[in-house]
C-alpha cells in the first residue's frame, strides 16, 4: 500500500469504490475482498477507495482498525487505499484517533448532515488533521455544501488534498459551484464523483482530473482505457468503451447505485460479496435476472477486451 500520494495521483488511475464483501454473520469476508482488489489491479487500477458502495459511513467504530488493517494488508505495493472518515464530527476523531497509528495518505470524508454551520465545519475538519495527519478529500453530493472559499483555506493549510465532485445536474446545465470550486483549488485536484457515464462531460469540458466508478469492479481494464481516451480528449473513443457498462449503469440509477453493484459482483460469478451491510438490503428477487445479466455481460466485455489488448 501506498504511504505517499500527490495531486497527479488524482488522474493516473480510475479510483474504484467496490463494495465490502462480508461474512452471513457480518464479519469481514477476506476471500472475497481479497479476489475485488486483485481483480482491480489485473486490470490496472491502482487507486480503491472504501466509501459508499462499501457503506463505509456504516461500519462500526468497534471493527474500522481491523478491516482496514486487513484491506492494507491485501493491497499491493503500488496501490493507493483510501479508507472513510465520517459523516458526523464525534466518530471523525474516534477514526483520527484510528489513523494516527497507521499510513493513509488521504481519507474520503463522507458527506455530513444537518445540524452544522460552514464554520463548524471547518473546526471539525482541522481538529481531524491535527488528531492523525491525514488529508481529506471532500466528497461533495449537494449545491454549496462547502463555499469554495472555505476549500481553498483548508487546502492551503494540508487539511484538504481534493474534492471528490457529485452534485447532479440536467446535461448542459450551467454549474456555478464547480466553477467556483476549480476557480479555488484547481481542476487538478476535482475529480468526477458519478461513476464513467457523467466523467466525460467533467473531464472533456470541466478539465475534472479524473473519477471514481463502480462498474470499475467489474471492468478495470475497460474502465483505465476509458480514463485514458479522456485524458487524450477523444469523446468517440469513450462513448465506445462506455457502451458495454451502460446496461449495468441503467440499472443501478433506476434501482439503487449501492445495492445493485454489490449484488452485480456475486451475480457476475467475480466474488461472492456476501450480505450487503445494513440499514442496506439486497435487490428484489424480480431484478435479479437483469442484473445478473447486465454484470456477466460486462464481465464477458471486460475478458474479450483483455483479451484482444493482449494479442
């Protein structure tokens, strides 16, 4: 595992957000969780955050050093892990306090809630530095969430290292936040948070460094190629490495993002993620069939590219 990270680090991998595989009885499944990284960096990505596919907002303070020593301890050398820390301010330095033993470069800060001031919030975030060192990137899920102006003071003390971008707009829509955002910190330190579909906007005509996907879980190798046409600005390329994970994307917006790519990867017959964490639950029975078929379908995709890369 990676102990060091800079701003270009942002764009030299697609960030994966696989889900947490567990046990029937809720424990941490290291099989299954072991064959999800291998299978991401067979396919070249080197950059896995836990946030929220793996309901990291949910795991219990009693078990985060554990499962994050595990996840560590299954990284490979040149893998960037990023663990989770949040939402609320009181389990922030419960996970500071965590973190302050161990490497992690850069953590993910969950999106909080009401009650809380801009204020606040920057109180919070800097006595989470000061407890571990860790530099935060901001997962950023709602207009105004945090004022650029705040962004730019936090990243010019080392509390912030980014912003992980995912507020939703109509295609075509003006996005003053994230004008402002960019304005404030740069381009090279946003990533699109959305998965590949919205990426090509953010990274073609927002200049966004990179992204974070699921669909990634399933097809590293298209995935990275995706990212890298991107970064060339060849649209015709990307909309074509797109097109296989579109049914699979489909239906995790009209279903559920979480639920569906935890299910899609045991239903791929890539690992068997086991019970999906609670307040969670698992896809009805009536949209299995789809999204079995949309996961093994990508995952055919995702064989026959490697393949035809390798000849």
């Amino acid at each position: 595992m990676r102990h060091s990270v800079t701003p270009s680090d942002l764009a030299a991998s697609v960030m994966a957000v696989p889900p947490l595989a567990c046990t029937t009885d809720g424990q941490f499944a290291d099989a299954a969780n072991a064959a999800m990284l291998q299978h991401l960096r067979n396919g070249g990505v080197t950059t896995v955050l836990y946030g929220g596919n793996a309901l990291a907002q949910h795991w219990p303070v009693s078990v985060y050093a554990d499962w994050l020593d595990r996840l560590a301890a299954m990284a490979s050398d040149d893998t960037w892990l990023l663990p989770s820390v949040g939402p609320d301010a009181g389990k922030l330095m419960d996970q500071a306090a965590v973190l302050k033993s161990r490497r992690f470069p850069v953590a993910l800060l969950v999106p909080m809630g009401a009650p809380l001031t801009h204020d606040g919030m920057g109180v919070a975030l800097r006595r989470f530095h000061a407890g571990c060192g860790v530099q935060l990137l901001v997962y950023i899920k709602t207009d105004g969430y945090i004022p650029a102006a705040l962004l730019s003071d936090l990243l010019a003390e080392g509390v912030v290292f980014g912003v992980k971008y995912a507020v939703p707009r109509q295609p075509g829509e003006v996005d003053p936040y994230l004008r402002d955002i960019i304005a404030a910190i740069g381009a090279d330190r946003v990533i699109s948070g959305f998965g590949e579909p919205p990426a090509i906007s953010h990274m073609l005509e927002d200049g966004l460094a990179g992204y974070t996907a699921g669909c990634v879980c399933i097809a590293p190798a298209m995935s990275m190629a995706l990212l890298e046409a991107l970064k060339r600005g060849n649209r015709d390329e990307a909309e074509r490495l797109l097109q296989p994970m579109r049914a699979l994307e489909d239906l995790r917006g009209s279903i559920n993002e979480i639920r569906v790519l935890h299910d899609a990867l045991g239903l791929s017959g890539l690992a068997d993620m086991g019970p999906i964490l609670p307040p969670m639950t698992p896809i009805a029975q009536a949209d299995r069939d789809r999204v079995a078929a949309a996961a093994r379908d990508l995952l055919a995709a995702e064989k026959d590219f490697r393949a035809a890369k390798a000849a």
